[in-house]
C-alpha cells in the first residue's frame, strides 16, 4: 500500500503544537480523548448482550489508540494505518449489531453498495489523505443507520438526523483543519485548534453509546 499524501497525515498534522519536551506530545486532545473513553466505558460496562458489548468495546479501542496517538507520535504511518483498520472494525460492529438485533441481513443491491463503498474507501487510503477516506467511512455507517432505522425503536430512529448533523460538522472541522491550521497558528500558535474536533466528537460517542447500550 502507497504512503498516504503527506498533506494530512494523522496524528502529526492535526493541529495543535506538538510539546516536543514533554512525554504527551498533545495533552489538550488527549484530555478530551479521555473524557471521550470514560464516557464509552461508563456505558460499555452496563452492556447485557455480546453484540452490544462488541460494539462499544469497538468504540472504546479506537478512542483508547486516539488517544495513544496523541501521546506518542510514531514516524511514519503505521498510526494512521492502525487507526483506519480500528475504522474498519467499527463499522463491521455495526453490521453484526444491526443484523444479530434485527434478524435482518442486507439486501443483495444493499450489499453491493456497501462493497462499493469500501472499495472506493480503500482507494482513497492508498492515493488520498484522511479527509476523503473520512467521507467514506461516515457513508459507509450513515447508510447502515438509514437502513436498519425502521427495524429499531423509535428514539433511534429520532437520533439518526443528530448523529449524521454531528459527523457532519466534523468532517467540516477537519476540512477547515486541513486548509487552514498553519494560518490559525499564525494567529496563535499555542492554542489547540484541534480540540474544537475531538470535543464535537464527545457528543457523537455519547449519543451513539447512551443509545445503543440498551439494546
């Protein structure tokens, strides 16, 4: 696999000022990656059933390497590498849970559009940056949201336009990070611009956790 383009490579261009003296390269995102994995972990333990439990402990191991990956920073892109594989594992969690909760597989033309999207995702990894395979990777889920939505209960259903209006303004965030970090740290180069993204995620992994531990 090609190397990702050296445009946005995670966790080196995210942006807020690495402490190059200090054994926590960025202690302001690891804070919130915390905050984020205490949340997880508060709703992971109250789980009742196996694909449940998959399924934040899925969460819960992402946000734990994000947060890894704010404190140590390993030259090359074995960190991206791990942290688009975990992407991965998410969102296979998420097919388990909707079929194994509602007994419903894909359809055939479903299925073959959730190829296609992991297909083109796997093609922007190997020529793109994280800002196009992060598009991919929140269709890929929002399409198994819209899908599996009329099997689950109704305040899943009611969630659905919150947690795609949340991915949304992350992928904005990253956007805005991608093409305007080095002017935001002309203006202020100690401040932690990229908290405005791991805080918006905070509400992501809550609404998604409080409501799916349930079922």
């Amino acid at each position: 696999m090609q190397e990702t383009s050296p445009e946005y490579i995670f966790p080196f261009n995210t942006c807020e000022k690495p402490q190059e003296d200090s054994m926590v390269k960025q202690p302001y995102s690891v804070l919130v990656n915390g905050v984020n994995c205490a949340i997880i972990l508060f709703f992971l333990v109250q789980t009742k059933h196996i694909y449940t439990f998959l399924l934040l402990f899925s969460f819960l191991a992402f946000e734990t390497f994000h947060m890894y990956s704010h404190i140590v920073h390993i030259p090359g892109t074995i960190q991206v590498n791990i942290a688009h594989t975990l992407s991965y594992i998410i969102n296979g969690c998420f097919l388990l849970f909707f079929y194994t909760y509602t007994k419903t597989l894909p359809t055939v033309l479903f299925g073959i559009y959730l190829f296609c999207l992991f297909a083109l995702d796997i093609f922007f990894f190997t020529y793109y940056d994280i800002v196009y395979y992060l598009i991919t990777q929140s269709l890929f889920l929002i399409s198994l949201f819209f899908y599996y939505s009329v099997f689950l209960p109704k305040q899943f259903q009611e969630s659905i336009y919150l947690i795609i209006g949340i991915v949304t303004i992350i992928l904005f965030l990253v956007l805005n990070e991608k093409y305007n970090c080095k002017k935001m740290l002309e203006w202020n180069p100690d401040f932690p611009y990229h908290i405005f993204i791991e805080t918006v995620g905070i509400f992501l992994f809550y609404i998604i956790s409080s409501r799916f531990y349930r079922l």
